[in-house]
C-alpha cells in the first residue's frame, strides 16, 4: 500500500502549515510506515493516510509524485 507522510523538516521547529512538506511510502502498515520515516529521516511526521483508488489516482497525476526508498540494510 502507498502512504501519503505529511511532517515538518525539523523536529527543532514547532509546526506551521506553511512549511509542511509530503513524501510517499510503501509500505504494508501505516505503523510499518511510520517506522521507515522515523528511522531515516530528522522529520517530524504529522499525519499518515492511506492512498488507494481515486485518491491514490490523483496523486499519482502529480508531476512531482515519487515514492520514497529508504535503504533499510
């Protein structure tokens, strides 16, 4: 399944809607994906939520749209 992670780029800065960024992960839980994120990055997630069907669709029209791969070995 795809999840769509919203954070914040530091987890320093207190949250602003402004500088919320997105990136897009496979992963077969959404705790499997927070998990991924958590250990690879210094973000601060702010919400997860499953992409399927149109909504998935849709997203994926994004020219920026890029599933993210952590190297977990």
């Amino acid at each position: 399944m795809i999840w769509k992670v919203l954070y914040q780029p530091s987890k320093k800065q207190s949250p602003r809607r402004e500088t919320t960024l997105s990136l897009y992960v496979e992963a077969d839980t959404e705790v499997e994906a927070h998990a991924l994120v958590e250990d690879n990055t210094d973000y601060e997630i702010e919400f997860i939520e499953p992409l399927q069907g149109e909504h998935l669709a849709y997203e994926q029209k994004d020219p920026d749209f890029k599933i993210t791969e952590f190297n977990t070995k």
